[in-house]
C-alpha cells in the first residue's frame, strides 16, 4: 500500500505554515505582512528553495483571493458613503488617479513601452495600499481628521479604479484602439453594475435575509460564499472580469443590515487566500537575478515616491487641505500598493506585459511599501514644522491668558477636551484649550468658548497659557505620542503644576506616568467600570459592595507616577 503524501498536500502544509510564521514575524516586528510575504514566497519558491511544487493549483487559489478582496472593498463602499464624501472623491480621489496614471504611463511609454502596456503600468502604480494606508492613520487617530477624510476618499476611489483597470486589460492585449477599449470598458461596466444591483435586490438580498432567518451560522456563511461566488461567475461569463461582479456585490450588501456580520464571516478566508496570494507574486521573483539589478530597483522606488508625493501635494493643496496636511497626505501615500500586483499579474496573463520586465517593478513596489512606516513618520513630522502656530500665535495667546490665574489649561480640544470644559463651566472653573485642528478652533471661537490654535506638546506655548498660574494641566489629545511630549514639556517647564492626562490603556498610562504625569486614566479602564458596574447593578448586587469594588480596581488600574526625591514626580 501506497503511503506516500500527495504533493498537494505537502504544498498547502508548507504555504499555510509560511503564511501563519510570516503574519506572526510581521506582527511583533510591526512591518506590512504584504512585504513579508513577498520575502518568504521568494524564499521557497521555484528561484529559492523549491519547496512548492504544483504552482498552477496555488495560482488558481491566488485568483479566487483577488474575488475576495474585492468583495470586501465592496462592502466598505456604501453608496451613500460616496454621495457625503463627493467633493473630495470626484476631486482629489478621481484627480490622483487619473493624474498620477497620466504621470507614470507617460513615462513608461517614453521608455520603450507599448502605449497599451503604458495605460497598465500607469494604472497600476496609481493605487496606493488601502491596507498600509489605512493602519497607519488609525494607529495615530488622524481616521477622523481632515488628513484622515482626505485619505480615505483617495483610496476609495483607487479601489474603485481596479476593476475598470482589470476590465480593459483583455482588451488592451487585443490591440485594439486604446479610447475605443476605455470606452467599451465604461459601458460594460456601467452594464453590469445596473443589471447586478437590479438582480440583488431581487434575488441576493432576499437570499441572504432568508439565511439570516434561519439562526444557523453555517447557513448564512454559506449563502455569503454563494453570493461572492454567484456574482463573480456572472460577470465572468458575461466576459467581465470576476472581481467586478464580487466588488458590486461587496456594495451591495453594504446597505444591507447584515454588513459586519458578513464581514466578520469572510475575514478569516479573506485573509488566508491573500496571504497565498502574495506567496505566489513573491515567487515569480528570481531574488538571485536581481541582485544585479538593486540599482534599477531602487531609482524604480525613488520615482514612485516622487511622483506620487509630487501630484498629491498639488492636489491636496488645490483642495484647500494646510501645507502640513497636504505633506503629511503625500508622504503616507506616496507608496504603491497591493493591487498594483493584482493589476501587473492580471496583464502579464493576457500577454500584456513581460514578466522580466515586470520582476523589478514589483521589487519597487514591495521596496516602497517597506518604507512606508518611515515615510508616515517623515509626514508627520514635516506637518507638526508646518502646522507649527507662528510667533504671533503665540503672542496673541500670551496676550488673552495674561489675566488668568487659577485656570486649567486643557491641550486637545476634541471630544473628550470639550467635556472637560463643559464639567470646568459647571464649577465655574476658568479654562484656556489649546488645539491644532483649525476648523474645531473656529467653531469653538464662534460659540465664545476660549479655545486657542497652539501647540500643547511645547514649553513656550504652555508658558504663554499661563502654566505657571494654572491650577492644573489637563491632557487630552488623542494621539499617544503627542500627549505623551505634553506631559514632558509640563514637566520641564514647572514640575509643580498637577498633570491630568487620558490614556488609551494600561500600557500608555504607564509610559505617561513615566513622563510625569500626576495621573494617567486609561480609557478602557473607565469605560469597562461602568459597563461593569451597570451588569451588577442589573444583576442586584448591593449598591455600596458594587461601587467599592468599582473603586478598588480604579485604585489598582491607574497608575501613579513614581515619587522622586523632595516629592515631586519627574520626567
């Protein structure tokens, strides 16, 4: 008797071990698992160690990931979304796009390339990495800025853009004329999203409703999978691409009740398929045969980045965003992303593109989304210089806190600063905030409320409010890093002055503690009492045995700060 393993199953043990090992690295090393994917599909295969062996079957599955990410953009696009967000997506998001398409194909074309191969390299280095893109402003809570608005319009159109780019990519390897091909490509797809939307709400909403009903999880997965799966085959046999039939049924269901649930249930699919996805784009790389080529790679790199900072920065400003706001958007999308593979791989398939040519182009991408950490840091940084309040800001602060003492300085004025303020006028407590949002400033200056646009991470800016009158300095700005260089500079500026600050948890109030904080409340903490103590009191607990357990663990959770000599907490 045979017992000798399928290489089928020995390829999906290797790739689903890479994959796991891979995200895991990322994850503690705090890098794009896209870039370690690359790297690790390399590695094992058929120019590194050869471990994978039947490479048509992965590819089939790496196909079947593209459906499903774009399913999933499809559900972060509600119609409605892109009705209250036009301005900036038919402006700066559709401007970027076709800008910065124009911008590489044109020189691409100047270098030898076919204008059809052009129009496919320009699209593809067009799309930045929602992925990337997006963690990054949500690790520094700018999603709800203005930065973060701007951000989102921009790659909500981006992956849009994908499925007209995966559309005309046969028709471009026809030779067919290129604004005839564009053309034909509206039209069908203008087709199938009407004949899609037509066809959901007659049949895959009630479908999915009807799981729903049902109260069987199995069963409402199964009809996702069906939905996903249904469409994608409808439009490829209406000779569409798959992935557009999948991301019209992403919207689709995005106006629909059943959005996170839906979501929650092909996260885990999605994010293994694309996980082999990349393992199989990092195996057509010959990483041998490109070490004679880093020169190539990285003037490649340089250029996307360039280019891409040098169009947004002009839009960005053409869309009224500040110099500081329209850097820091540059810099954090100035790399290529995800779907430039998608798009690459799908023309070097149609015979489009060579896939010589086309290896140290992906080496670019995946060299510039490696730095896309650093290049969100260099924005940053560059938008604190540039929004910096001047020396007359300054002043004029100095100025309006001259005749304040006894007052509270709160630095941040966002939703949490303004409670503050609201429970400070109740008292009758006398305040002074200091914010950088220009817009939350005008609109707190209009109600009369003494709201100033200054720096609260600055020693002189915290003199000028007056921090050596103040009774106490509140911190209550959001990004962690910033509030912590607000507690430093109080610190060094008049040790004595009690600092208040928020945390996001345990760990950063540990580190503010660490700065000088005289206390530092973790969000989860507060918010996890009161749910806490609303479950007893719902339950019958005694009232009194309930509020001195609550205050027992506030004791334990916030952290004080270390005493040091003479009894005051240092920095």
């Amino acid at each position: 008797m045979d017992h000798a393993l399928p290489p089928a199953l020995i390829d999906a043990v290797i790739l689903l071990g890479a994959a796991v090992a891979t995200a895991a690295l990322c994850h503690r090393i705090r890098i794009s698992p896209v870039l370690g994917y690359l790297l690790v599909g390399a590695a094992i295969g058929p120019h590194g160690f050869r471990a994978i062996a039947a490479l048509e079957d992965i590819e089939a599955l790496a196909q079947l990931a593209i459906v499903f990410l774009l399913f999933s953009v499809g559900l972060d696009l509600p119609l409605r979304r892109l009705w209250v967000m036009r301005r900036l997506v038919l402006g700066l998001g559709l401007g970027q796009v076709a800008l910065t398409s124009l911008v590489f194909g044109l020189a691409v074309y100047a270098l030898g390339f076919s204008p059809a191969a052009s129009v496919a390299v320009g699209g593809a280095l067009a799309l930045s990495s929602t992925a990337v893109g997006l963690q990054l402003l949500i690790d520094h809570g700018e999603l709800p800025t203005r930065l973060g608005r701007a951000a989102i319009a921009v790659l909500l159109v981006q992956d849009i853009a994908v499925v007209p780019l995966l559309i005309i990519l046969p028709g471009l390897a026809s030779g067919g004329p290129i604004l005839e091909t564009l053309g034909w490509a509206a039209v069908q797809a203008a087709i199938a999203f009407v004949a899609i939307l037509a066809l959901g709400r007659l049949v895959l909403r009630p479908l999915v409703r009807a799981a729903a009903a049902t109260r069987a999880s199995e069963i409402f997965a199964a009809s996702v999978l069906l939905v996903v799966l249904g469409t994608a085959a409808l439009t490829a046999g209406a000779g569409l691409s798959m992935a557009l039939g999948a991301l019209l049924a992403g919207m689709l269901l995005a106006e629909s009740e059943y959005r996170h649930q839906v979501e929650a249930d092909i996260k885990p699919a999605r994010g293994i398929l694309l996980a082999l996805f990349f393992l199989t784009v990092g195996m057509d790389v010959d990483a041998a045969a490109m070490a004679d080529d880093a020169a190539v790679v990285g003037v490649l790199a340089t250029a996307i980045i360039l280019a891409n900072f040098a169009v947004l920065l002009i839009l960005g400003r053409l869309a009224r965003l500040t110099w500081g706001e329209s850097v820091h958007l540059s810099l954090v999308m100035a790399h290529a992303g995800e779907f430039a593979f998608v798009i690459l791989a799908a023309a070097v398939g149609v015979g489009l593109l060579d896939a010589a040519a086309v290896r140290p182009l992906i080496l670019a991408i995946a060299l510039t989304l490696a730095l896309c950490p650093l290049l969100d840091a260099l924005g940053r940084r560059l938008a604190r210089r540039l929004g910096r309040p001047g020396h007359a800001d300054v002043r004029a602060l100095a100025e309006n806190a001259h005749e304040f003492s006894g007052h509270v300085i709160i630095a941040g004025f966002g939703r949490v600063g303004q409670l503050v303020a609201r429970m400070l006028d109740e008292q009758g407590v006398k305040w002074i905030a200091l914010e950088l949002d220009g817009h939350v400033v005008t609109l707190a200056r209009r109600r009369g409320e003494p709201v100033h646009y200054a720096d609260g991470t600055r020693v002189d800016v915290l003199e000028a409010a007056g921090l050596a009158r103040a009774r106490a300095l509140a911190v209550t700005i959001d990004k962690p890093e910033d509030a912590e260089r607000a507690v430093a500079a109080a610190r060094e500026a008049h040790a004595e002055v009690p600092v208040l600050t928020r945390a996001r948890d345990v760990e950063h109030a540990g580190r503010l503690s660490g700065a000088g904080a005289t206390h530092a409340v973790p969000e989860t903490l507060e918010a996890s009492l009161v749910l806490a103590g609303r479950l007893l009191k719902t339950l019958g607990a005694p009232e009194d045995a309930t509020a001195a357990a609550i205050e027992r663990i506030r004791r334990q959770g916030t952290i004080e700060p270390p005493v040091a000599a003479g009894g005051a907490a240092r920095g």
